[in-house]
C-alpha cells in the first residue's frame, strides 16, 4: 500500500468491518499486544484482509489522528508482531508493520493480509478472551472482532477457502501440463461423431 492509501486510511474517521482504529497503544503491554492479536486473527478471515491504525482517538461519531510517542511507536516493530502473532494464528498471518509520519504525530499501520490457504485458527488461550480453537471474523453488524456468530459470516470464510482451493486446483493442473479444455473439445467433438450415426 502506497503512502497516499496509508495517510486515507488514517483519515477515513471511522470503523469499518475491515479498519479498526487504536488510541495510544504500546506493544510492550499484554493487554495491547492481545487485543491487536485478537483483532488481526479477525483481519485475516475476511475478504481481502484489513488495517488496524494506531495512533487515533475517538471524537463522538468519528476517529481523529492524534499521533503517538517516540516510545509507542518505536515499540510497534515487523519482527516483534509477527513473531508475537504468530504464537497465537495456524497457519500464519501475514502483516505489514507501517510508521506514518503526519503533522498530528507518529502513527502506525498494521496491514493484515487475507488467509493465504485456510481460515486461521487461534492456535492458544491469551488475555482479552483468546481462546484456542476459534476462528475470529470482523462481523457484518458492528465493526468488532469475535467468534463467527452466525452461518453469514461461517459461509464467508468457507467460501473464501473453496475459492482458493480451486485456483490451487488449476494451478497444479496447468503444472502438471494438462489441459483440461482439450478434453471437452475432445468429449464434444466425439458426442457430434455419435450423433451423425443416428
């Protein structure tokens, strides 16, 4: 995501099933550290995964950049997350650590990458209600991370799956150098050759 698209996020003001903003927040704290988890095993089970920004304060019906210390934001760290992530989500997450600098401060993106194969299950219990064995989604109806609550969201991720399960499927098949497209032409082509006979 180009610096343009980072500074619209940040502005945008307010939730969305796919944007959660974070008020002054340092990875050092359990709590911090739990919550942000929570939200990015949430991120990776939607359509094209989300962002979680840092740094922003709510202000009645919308969000504000307020910046972040010297020491906040220097704890947010690529290694340190996804290390951190990465004892909680199976399969992995992929995210992308992000400091942006605008004349309210220093803020943070976090980009969470879509699930790359399977849905991402959480892998062990933690504070902030993680518990091992669920799969989190960002629900339809507000813009907060929990436990799928309905067979919309279930649906949701399990066709996400399928997709790319059968994208896998053809990529393996135009490996293996099959062309599956020939064989119709062919079935076609014999079918017409009986029908002549009739």
């Amino acid at each position: 995501m180009n610096e343009q698209a980072l500074v619209d996020l940040i502005q945008y003001g307010r939730e969305e099933r796919n944007l959660e903003y974070k008020g002054h927040e340092n990875w050092s704290d359990i709590n911090t550290k739990t919550k942000i988890v929570k939200s990015v095993l949430g991120m990776s089970n939607i359509r094209d995964g989300g962002a979680i920004v840092i740094g922003v304060e709510q202000d009645g019906e919308t969000f504000r950049p307020v910046g972040l210390t010297q020491d906040e934001r220097d704890s947010f760290t690529q290694d340190g997350l996804s290390a951190y992530i990465s004892e909680f989500a199976d399969p992995y997450v992929e995210v992308t650590v992000t400091h942006v600098n605008l004349d309210q401060g220093d803020l943070v993106v976090i980009q969470v990458n879509e699930f790359a194969e399977l849905p991402v299950i959480c892998k062990k219990d933690g504070a902030n209600n993680l518990q091992r064995g669920t799969i989190y989604t960002r629900t339809r109806r507000i813009p907060e991370t929990a436990k799928i609550p309905s067979q919309v969201e279930m649906r949701e991720v399990i066709d996400i799956a399928v997709e790319k399960s059968v994208r896998m499927l053809w990529g393996r098949i135009d490996r293996a150098g099959l062309d599956v497209m020939d064989s119709q032409a062919r079935d076609l082509q014999s079918f017409e050759e009986q029908l002549e006979g009739l």
